[in-house]
C-alpha cells in the first residue's frame, strides 16, 4: 500500500458540526495556540505517539506523523455549522473551557471564524432551540444546501481535501428503521421528510455525496447505519464513529481489561456524573440520554464477556448516571464505585474520583481523527475504520463481528495499521525469538 498513498499536498479543509460547543472550540482553539507556538497538543497520539518498527532490539520509534504521510496542524483550515449565530471567540468564550487569557492571543483569528447556518430541528435535541438554522421544503433540500456549503467553503478557502466531524449535540434515542436499509430507501425518506432521518443523518450523506471522510463523536446513530456505510463503501469513503472516548469510558475500557485479564470478578459497577454544561443539559433529557446510556453500557459486557466466564461476570450490576448540576459548570465530576470479587470469594472497592475536563480530553481525539481520515482517504480505504475504536465509546464495526473496547487491543490494532499502511511487519509481541539461540 506504501507507494499509492499521495502525500498531503495543499490545505486539509476540516469541516465542524457544532462549531460553538465546547468540544469544537477547545479543539479549533487549542489548534491556533499551537500553530502559534502557545500551547503543546498533549493527548494527540499523532502530534506526541511513536510506533515501534521492527525488533525491540533495533530501538527503531519514529513519530507517528513522521512515519506515516500526515497533514501537518500548519495546513488546516476550519469551517463548520453551529444553530446559533456567534464567532468562535464568543463561542469559546461561552463554553467557558479555555481561560480567556490563553484565548487573548489568537481572538482575532476566532473571532473571523463564523459557522454557516445549521441544518437543525428541534424534534432531535429537545432541550436546544436553534436561531441560526436553514429552511427547506425537504431533508434532500436541506442535504443539498449543505452540499453547496461544503463547495463553497473549497472554493473559498482553495483547501485540497477536506474531512467532516461531528462535534454537535446528542440527539434522541433512535432505533432501527428500514429507511436506514438502503441507499435508495434512505434517499427516498430525504425525499418524504421521513421521521427517522434525523439531522445527523443529513449532514452524513451531504458529506459522503460531496467526496468527504466523515466521524461522529456523538452517540447518535449518525452514519451508523446500513444506508449511509454503503454509501461510504459506494464513494470510497472512510467513516468511524460512534462517540469520543474520553472520561469514565476510557478509564473503564483500561479498569476492565484488568480485572479479566487477572481473572477478578465483578459484583456491580455504578458511574455517576455531575456536569453543568450545554451538554449536560441537553442529556438531562431523558431522550438524549438513552442515546449516551446505550453507549457507555455496552463496553463492560463486551470486555467482560459473560457467557465466558459466567462465575466472574454473568450478574453484575452496571448503572451508568449523568445529572446536570448547573453549580458546577464545565468542571464535570465521574465518580466510579466498582465492587469486585478475588480469592475464594473474598469482596473488595475500587472507588475513583474522576475530576476531569472533557473537552480538554476531546479536542485531541478530533485532531487525530481528522488527520487519520484524511489519510485512510488518501490510503483508498473505505467504509468503517475499525482501527479508529481507540478513540470512541460505541466503536463501530462489522455486523458479523463484537466491538473491540480494550483500549490497548485498540492501540494495538491502529499502530499495526499504520505498519501494514506503510508495508512495515507487524508486531505480534511474541518475542521468543529473543530468547532463541
Ligand atoms: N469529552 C466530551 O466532551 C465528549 C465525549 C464524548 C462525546 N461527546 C459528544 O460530543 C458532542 C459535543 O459535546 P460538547 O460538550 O461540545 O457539547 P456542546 O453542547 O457544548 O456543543 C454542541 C454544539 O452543537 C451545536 N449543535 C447542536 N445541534 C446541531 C446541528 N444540528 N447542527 C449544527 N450544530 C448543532 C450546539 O449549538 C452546540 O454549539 C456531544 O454530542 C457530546 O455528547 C463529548
């Protein structure tokens, strides 16, 4: 594969859904600083990580964005939608993440940065009422509004290529639907302004229709859907999604791990959270909230694997809370108490107090998908990146396989990606041959 992927010539146009929230501008924000030498992007496995080629005893640890052909943070270039009509810097400021000293030195340059008018409605995110949101006859109107959006944004800005992320809302529980089957049943529900094509959906097809990789960091359906991945597969497209993985999940996806691997069992897990934020009010919503509380339960049952080891895992209790607790603001709170089992039975806690700020954890998962999409695109893959679960909740994958959650069996399939992208050897971790006279 090494030799037909071209490299990253021109600007990497990167185009935000949700470009006010606290997400996106912590991202678009953080991206600035470090453009201009102000801010370190720590937490970007494609700005810090290395990859080790070859045996452990030839010390060979290139950095990640050297070893593969990467667009560099110099040449992105944002664009985005928001349902409220405000720049960036107020954005920014709002969303109250970033303290407005570091925002000092780039706010003219955010303060230029204005989302287009969003494709909104209210019926899928109960508690927001968009301000700044397009009117159409049709969802297929709406798509091809968007998808002259995204034309113009290119011919404005003269970026070469340009990659779509979803950093909006959580938008409400949706199940199964057949207008999600098919292309041509998806297209002819844009047609009918079927009730199970919600916004995210919209913005999807415009982008795979307009030639864009696309990744979701909400729990919402988005492109998870049959339509829209062979849409994807139909356009040469790579899509990855569901849902950033960042706080409680991420440190449930290494906690579990370990209990399986020792062979401890699990008695119940319970996950509360205290946030103050837009989106802890928009998951306040009972809707909203069952689209998060099917992603953040499933990775314990995956990891866990009940049916295989039943006397460890087959009746634990797992309950997942988010309350909205204005009080607190942005500074979200996760508190974990796990009950466990070793040794003839014998109980134990583990208790974690997770003070974290979710943004901050977030704005690198965006960068790293973008620069990673990008690449697979250029790379001619396609539909679902199963190597980019490391960075999300709800991973998702082929319908004849189990998501992978383990967030160092994720590692290691993306590292070993990178090497099989680059025709390198990949690494087994066998390492008998160390020991082989
Ligand atoms: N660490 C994290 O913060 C984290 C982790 C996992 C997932 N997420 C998900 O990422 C998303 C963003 O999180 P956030 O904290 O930035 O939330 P936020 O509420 O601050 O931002 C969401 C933004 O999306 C905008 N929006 C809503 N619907 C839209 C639409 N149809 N078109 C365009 N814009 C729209 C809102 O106006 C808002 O500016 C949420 O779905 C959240 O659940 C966040």
């Amino acid at each position: 594969m090494k030799d037909n992927i071209p490299s990253p010539k021109g600007k990497l146009g990167v185009l935000v859904v949700g470009m006010n929230g606290a997400v996106a501008t912590t991202f678009i924000a953080g991206l600035l600083a470090i453009k201009k030498g102000y801010g370190k992007p720590f937490g970007s496995l494609t700005q810090m990580g290395t990859i080790r080629l070859g045996k452990r005893s030839e010390m060979k640890f290139p950095k990640i964005k050297e070893f593969v052909p990467l667009a560099g943070v110099e040449d992105i270039v944002i664009g985005g939608w928001d349902i409220f009509d405000q720049n960036i810097y107020d954005g920014a400021l709002e969303s109250k993440v970033l303290d407005p000293k570091d925002l000092d030195p780039i706010q003219d340059e955010l303060k230029e940065l204005h989302p287009m008018p969003a494709v909104f409605d209210n019926y899928y995110v109960k508690r927001l009422n968009g301000t700044y949101v397009k009117e159409g006859a049709t969802k297929m109107e709406l798509a091809e509004q968007l998808r002259a959006d995204i034309r113009e944004f290119k011919s404005k800005s003269g970026v070469d290529r340009l990659v779509m992320i979803w950093c909006g809302s959580t938008e409400i529980f949706m199940g199964h639907s057949e207008t999600h089957d098919s292309i041509d049943q998806f297209e002819r529900g844009l047609h009918e302004n079927d009730i199970n094509i919600t916004p995210s959906m919209i913005y999807t097809y415009a982008a795979l229709m307009e030639g864009l990789p696309y990744a979701n960091g909400a729990p919402n359906l988005t492109v998870d859907i049959p339509a829209l991945v062979d849409l994807s597969k139909a356009k040469v497209l790579p899509i990855a999604g569901k849902d950033f993985k960042t706080g409680q999940t991420l440190i449930k996806t290494v906690l579990a791990p370990m209990l399986k691997a020792r062979m401890l069992g699990l008695q119940g897990w319970f996950s509360t959270n205290i946030l103050g934020n837009r989106d802890g009010e928009v998951l306040d919503d009972p809707y909203s909230f069952k689209t998060k509380e099917e992603s953040k339960l499933s990775v314990l049952e995956h990891i866990l694997q009940p049916e295989l080891y039943p006397e460890l895992y087959k009746d634990f209790y797992h309950k997942v809370r988010i309350n909205y607790y204005p009080p607190r603001g942005y500074s979200k709170e996760g508190w974990d108490n796990i009950d466990i089992f070793g040794w003839l039975g014998y109980q134990m806690q583990i208790k974690i107090d997770f003070l974290c700020r979710d943004s901050i954890l977030a704005a690198p998962i965006v960068l790293d998908l973008v620069l990673f999409l990008d690449l697979a695109k250029r790379a001619g893959m396609k539909g679902i990146q199963e190597w980019l679960s490391f960075y999300f909740k709800s991973p998702m994958h082929a319908p004849e396989v189990y998501p992978e959650h383990d967030l160092f069996i994720q590692l290691t399939k993306l590292k070993n990606t990178l090497r099989h992208m680059m025709g390198e050897k990949l690494i087994t971790h066998l390492g008998i041959e160390y020991y082989e006279e």
